[in-house]
C-alpha cells in the first residue's frame, strides 16, 4: 500500500478543548503520531487501527509505542487515546502503558 493512500486515521478524535484551534492542532500532531511510528516500524496504519485481528509482534509493537507518544507528547486522556487509536476502550490503552513500561 503506498503512502497516499493512507487514510485519515483520526478522523473520531475529539480533544477535551473546547478551542476548536488546539483541537486541530492535536488532531494533526495524532496522525503524525500514528503514520511515523507505522513508518518506522513498517506496518500499515490500517493494520494497527483494526480492532479485531492482527496481532503481529510488529502491529502489537506499534500499538505500544504510538500509545506512549500521545500520552507522552500530547498529554491526553487514556479515553482520548483511545479514539484516536481507532475507538479502543480506554483500559486497552491502560494495558499498553503498563506493558511498555515493564
């Protein structure tokens, strides 16, 4: 699959800010998020958003990691992590901190 064909990942985000600027800007900086740590670690975004199936050491790599950066970088809920990861409920995205950091 090329680069251009990749659809919008975060097309359900929704920030806690009511200032429709800084929702467009964490917006942004998700995707951007999600698409380099896909490139880097060469696995489709589609893959990694996929709530059934999947479970590759890479894709599952990729989860962990993209999860940490919008905690790290962003400073967002686990909720909100989890939409922007597809519509993951949020103890999901609790049990991906918890393995990235044993």
């Amino acid at each position: 699959r090329s680069v251009g064909s990749w659809p919008s990942l975060v097309n359900i985000f929704r920030s806690a800010s009511s200032d429709m600027e800084t929702h467009v800007i964490r917006r942004d900086a998700a995707d951007t998020i999600i698409r380099s740590v896909c490139w880097r670690r060469k696995v489709h975004p589609a893959d990694v958003m996929r709530r059934y199936g999947l479970f590759a050491e890479n894709a599952m790599a990729a989860r962990i990691e993209i999860a940490r950066r919008l905690r790290d970088e962003l400073r967002l809920s686990l909720p909100a992590i989890g939409q922007a990861m597809g519509g993951r409920h949020h103890t999901t995205i609790l049990y991906y901190l918890r393995k990235d950091a044993a």
